[in-house]
C-alpha cells in the first residue's frame, strides 16, 4: 500500500542507526529499475479493494454521520457478548438507511490485538462476508495466508509481539514478496527504501532485501514494535506504519489529541486511506480468526514453501547453482525473490541461496562435480575515483564485455561500496614513472592536527560536491586548498589536494599521499620550468634589442608567431622596446651562447605523464604551428601547444 514511512531517534528502540533533529518522513519514492518478474505494478486484489473503499467508504460520504441535532455520533449497538469497547460511530443504519442486524458478531473469537468496534470495522466485515467482491479478496489472501505464515509467525513470538499483526503484511502485499506499490515501498511489508536502509535491508544493483521474506519479516516486526512503544497503542501503530511517524506526530500535537479514533473523525487530521488502515487490519485478523463465520473455512491454503539453504561462493551465477538443484533459474527467482540479476551477489566469500526443499544432498553431490576448482571470476570493490574503464583495462577486458558481466546497461553508475564481478586474471601492474607525479597547487600552507593531506584525480563526471561529501570537507575548503571556480565543471585528469579527516576511510578511495607526490605551486619558475622540461624544450629570457620584432624573435627561437605572444601574454603586434624581456621556450639546440647560463638542468625529452590506477599514459605532443581550433569535437582537440 502507498505510503511514507517516517522516523528519526524511533529507530534507536529497534537497534537502528539514530539521527539527531526532527522526525522526518519519507517521501513517496519513484519505482526503481526493473527487477527481473517483478511489473512495478499494484497488485488485482489490492487494486481491487482500493476501487471497493472508494465506493464504501467514498471522498464525498461522510464516515460518521453527524447533523445539527446530533453533534456527537450515537454509539453503534454491538451484541453483549462483545466485550470490546463501542465507540463513537455511525447509526444503526446501513448505507442503505435499512437497519442492520448485528447479532451474527456475537460469539467472534477476538485476535491478540485490540479491536474496536467502529462503524467501519463493520464495514469491512460485512464486505469480507457478504459482498462478492470482498469474498473473492479474502479467500484470494487467507489461500496463501501459510505461504510464509510459520516464518513470519516465528519471528512475531521472538519478538514478544502478537502473531495477529501478520495480517498488516496481509493488507501491504497479499503475502506476495515481489509486491511494488507506485510509491516505491516493495516486499511483503512495502518498506520504502530510505526506511529499509535503516532497518538493515540492502538495496543495490545485485539485491532488494526488502524482498526478503524472512530478512523483511524481521524489520517489519522490528518497527512496529517501536512504533508502538513510542505511541503507546497499536491504533497509533498501525496509523504511522501507513501514513509516517513524523506526519502522524505533527497530526497528534495539531489536534491536540493522542486517540487515534478521534484523530480519524476529524477534519484533515488523517489522510483518507490512514482513516480506513486501523480498521482493515482489525477486520482481517477477526476473519483470520473465525473463517467459517466469513465464508472461508472451506479454503485450501497453499502449504508453507519448502525449501534447504545451501551456501555458495560469492557472485556466482544462478545456472550453475540452478542445475546442481535440479530446478531452474526462474524457480530459483521466485524462491529467493531478494536476487535481482541472475547471479549471487559477489563481495562476499559464501552466499546463502534458497533451493527447493529436498534438494540439498543432491545439489551438495553435483556441486562437488561442477564447480570449478580455480575460479575463472572474482569480487572487486568499486572504489572512489574508479570508473568501470580502468578497471576493465587492469583485468584485461573491455568495458562492455564488463558491464555484461555484472549486468549493467549503458546508462548504469557504478557506486562506491559496489561489488562488481571481474575476471580471475593476474591484474595487470600499473605502469609507474620512476618519479613520482607532479601536482600542481596553489599558494599557501595548511596545517591540521587530525586530517590527512592527499592528492584526488579527477574522473568523468566527477561533481565538486560530490567530492566533498565523500571525503567530509566542505565546498569552501575544497576550493580555499585547489584553483579551481566551483561554479564551473571538473575536468577528468585533474588533481583535488584535499585534507581529509582521519574519520574517513580512505580505503574505500583512490588517492595519493603527499608522499607519493610532487607538488609545485602553480606560477611558480619551478612550475614553468617543469611542464616546458616535460615538452623536451628549456625556457630562457631574452632581452630585446634594437630592431627587434616578435616574429623575428619566435624564427629565430624555432616558434610561431602566436606562440610567442601566448606565452608573454601579448598581442602579435604588439611594439616592443629595447631591453624589454621576453620568456622563450625552445629547443636545446637553438640556445645561443650567451643564454646557456639561464639552463639550469637538461630537459625531459617526451616523458608521458604517470599512470594513475590503470589509467592510460597519454604523451603531449607540441604543436608544429598553432591553428583555431574547431568548435566540434571539443575533448578530440586537446593536444598541448608550446606555450604549455
């Protein structure tokens, strides 16, 4: 069912991860990429029953009658042999104005949670027992009612809660694990997904543990048990589980009230399905209670799945497994509906994995025959900094022969934490220059008793923020320690200096130490000196003389015209005057004699930059005669010119 689960320090009762501040409710969510067998679509029967509450229980009805002569609601007549508390609610009439004869109620057995006998209690009981549409429903969902019963009953009693709250998961998904509502909630208890995290249940690329039955069980049993500590009833329970904890508090101090019965009467103080929630779940219980008084004793329920639990390697693919079971990928699917590709999620050494019941000496036979004893694949950890490239060039692979490995589109980012499958292969060594990278930084000095100094190469895509999220620094230190305008967008092969705080797990990331590099401060002689070495030329002074003109100066020292000019940052015709200096960057062998004092050491012919984790070394060539470059093709045009 659609809603938005809320909580904040709610979860430090279950065990959870606690955040300071305000309650704060989930947002409806939108549906996440496909799920092999799974639509993403409401399910018939809980398509069925939403179009049946419209009718009953419609916008423009008013759930409790009240006229200026009766500004209060008369209380519903119940049989004596109820004891449960008459509350407030609609007369004796039906929605057809015909009185109701009530007397079927008497001799109910009572579930283990509180029922109240609202008028729309009884609604939804006269629906479940006599309108066909609520039979067909019911005997649809008491039919798989032990598809997970024991599993779910079990870890009810565990938790010292009562067992009757398995209809909740009843009303969510109808028992149906692959359930998916628009708003994103998935599994038996339709968590959505920022709520799931923070009850344990993973969500990445390889698995949706919402889907879990038994791992989804547990932290549904686990928030309504806080949900009812924190609010004291389990009507306020029930209410917050569908329309938030945060969303339901601000409700409850608004109306100045913590009865939920009177909260669901009042004007705007409950969305309309939260207004009908309470009162289904109580419904379904009593006829979970009392099948034959509702038409369903007779139901052939499905019996509970069989199945054994045998472990394999991490990221192993679901056909191996599949024929050692003697079952098939698709039964595989639907008995571990938690899987989302067809293969095991790989990051781990050993990987549980449903196989049907009765299969485990046989799969543990043919398990022995057919697994490899050298693996041909194995787990890698997608750090910060790593692209899927890199890492198909480190194991000898495409990118796309990669991505078809894990089952990843085109359009797919790879996360940081992700464990991705990669071939067994030696990985091939980076290619380390023996000095180590030069990086160029700003001026200024920076000192910090508990961060770290490291240096980060910027990879496509890269976003500032992002970058500083990761590594706990804020966007005004990032730009305070580099040259960079945050405004403008990061270039692949730029390097960040960054000054983590110990905090961070710099494992989970690809940077260089302070050690590991050269800096050298950008404007710096050192700094010019350096990148005209790397080009294989030496950059001297030379002081105008008389008569001397730009053009001559740039043939006389083998460059162009506009190199000249680029470099002293003047234009081409601009008039120069004796004694004027000049920098000049040239080849060794054009050095005049009188100027080979100003080289201070011999010049790096073609050196390539360093790799970097994998990355390709890429050689800068000097540009021959300087040309405009074409506004098409951009990241094509990206040789180095002479003037650096």
């Amino acid at each position: 069912m659609r809603r938005a689960l809320g909580l904040v320090c709610l979860l430090a009762l279950a065990g959870a991860p606690c955040w300071s501040g305000r309650a704060r409710a989930q947002e409806a969510e939108p549906a996440e990429d496909a799920i092999p067998g799974v639509e993403g679509e409401e399910s018939p029967e809980l398509r069925a029953l939403r179009l049946a509450e419209l009718e009953i229980f419609g916008r423009d009805q008013a759930i409790v009658e009240i006229t200026p002569q009766m500004p209060r609601p008369v209380r519903l007549s119940v049989p004596d042999a109820l004891t449960s508390d008459a509350p407030m609610a609609r007369t004796e009439s039906g929605a057809t104005g015909r009185a109701r004869d009530l007397s079927w109620l008497e001799g109910l057995t009572l579930p283990d949670i509180p029922v109240r006998w609202d008028e729309r209690v009884i609604r939804y009981l006269e629906f479940f027992r006599d309108d066909a549409r609520g039979q067909q429903l019911i005997r649809s969902w008491m039919r798989r009612l032990d598809r997970f019963g024991p599993t779910i009953r079990q870890t009810l009693r565990e938790q010292g809660l009562p067992e009757d709250l398995i209809y909740v998961a009843m009303i969510e998904s109808g028992f149906d694990p692959r359930a998916r509502s628009g708003a994103g909630a998935v599994g038996l208890w339709q968590f959505v997904s920022r709520t799931g995290a923070e009850y344990g249940l993973t969500q990445d690329h390889w698995v949706d543990m919402r889907m879990d039955p038994a791992a989804s069980t547990g932290a549904g049993a686990r928030y309504l048990g806080a949900l009812q500590r924190r609010f004291g009833t389990w009507e306020l329970a029930f209410a917050a589980y569908n329309m938030g904890y945060g969303a339901l508090l601000r409700s409850i101090r608004k109306y100045d009230t913590n009865d939920y019965w009177e909260l669901s009467h009042l004007e705007a103080a409950l969305p309309f399905e939260t207004s009908l929630y309470v009162a289904k779940v109580m419904a379904c219980a009593i006829v979970g209670r009392n099948p034959e008084r509702f038409g369903v004793g007779d139901i052939v329920r499905e019996d509970p799945i069989a199945i054994d639990v045998v472990e394999v390697p991490g990221g192993t693919s679901l056909g191996p497994i599949a024929r050692a079971a003697g079952t098939t990928v698709e039964e595989l699917h639907r008995l571990n509906p938690a899987l989302r590709r067809d293969r095991c999620p790989p990051g781990s050494e050993r990987v549980p994995v449903r196989i049907p019941g009765g299969a485990r000496t046989a799969f543990e036979r043919a398990w022995a025959r057919i697994r490899p004893s050298d693996p041909v694949e194995r787990s890698h950890v997608v750090r910060f900094g790593e692209d899927l490239a890199a890492i198909a060039r480190r194991h000898g692979v495409t990118e796309r022969e990669l991505r078809e490995m894990n089952e990843l589109a085109e359009e797919d980012r790879v996360g940081v934490g992700l464990a991705i499958v990669v071939p067994a292969t030696t990985v091939r060594a980076s290619e380390r220059a023996s000095d180590p990278p030069v990086i160029a930084i700003p001026p200024g000095t920076f000192e910090y008793a508990d961060r770290r100094r490291v240096f980060y190469r910027v990879q496509r895509s890269d976003e500032l923020r992002e970058i500083a999220r990761f590594f706990g620094v804020t966007l005004d230190e990032v730009r305070q320690w580099n040259a960079i305008d945050p405004r403008a967008a990061l270039q692949e092969g730029m390097f960040l200096q960054l000054f983590v705080p110990t905090r961070i797990d710099l494992g989970r990331a690809i940077v260089m130490s302070a050690e590991e590099v050269r800096t050298i401060v950008i404007g710096s002689e050192e700094f010019y000196e350096h990148h005209v070495r790397q080009d294989g030329r030496v950059r001297l002074r030379y002081r105008v003389r008389t008569g001397d003109t730009l053009s001559e100066i740039a043939e006389r020292f083998g460059l162009s015209t506009g190199s000249m000019a680029r470099i002293n940052q003047i234009a081409r015709e601009a008039t120069l005057r004796v004694g004027q200096e000049l920098v000049v960057y040239c080849e060794p062998a054009r050095v005049p004699a009188e100027l080979r004092d100003q080289i201070s050491s011999e010049p790096v012919v073609a050196q390539a930059e360093t790799e970097v984790e994998g990355e390709e070394a890429e050689t800068e060539e000097p540009e021959a005669e300087e040309a405009e470059e074409p506004e098409a093709d951009i990241e094509a045009s990206a040789e180095a010119d002479p003037a650096g």
